[in-house]
C-alpha cells in the first residue's frame, strides 16, 4: 500500500491454488497522496489474456518455421 501511494503504479501477482486455471492479477493505487486516502484494488483474470498471447506466439513461431522449409 505504501508502495501505491508512492508510485500510484504497484502491480503483483496473487496466488491461488495450484489446481485452478485462474491467472489472477492484482492492481493497487492510491486515490489520493494523503496518508487517509483510500485505495483502488483492482482483481483480473488474466487466463484468457495470457491464453491468447500463447497461441499468437506459436502461430508466430508456426509461420517461421514453415518459411524457412520453403526457402531451403
């Protein structure tokens, strides 16, 4: 919390248990610099997001790979 006020920008990762497929991510910041200000805390899935990077990179990858066959 401190580091919110601070920065206004802290961001970590929340751990749930091992056999969920939630990706959960947690964002704090601070309303206002004051000592009695509150917070925000903001609670994402990230599961679908980092799903989808996944499959863009092995596409990128994919397509790679077949260029180079073919130019061989």
């Amino acid at each position: 919390m401190k580091r919110a006020r601070r920065t206004g920008w802290p961001r970590g990762n929340w751990s749930c248990a091992p056999k969920t497929q939630a990706q959960p991510a947690v964002t704090v910041s601070a309303l206002e610099e004051k000592l009695t200000s509150g917070f925000v805390v903001v609670l994402e899935d990230t599961s679908e997001l980092l799903r989808a990077q996944k499959s863009v990179a092995w596409h990128e990858v994919a397509r790679r790979v077949a260029h180079k066959s073919r130019t061989r």
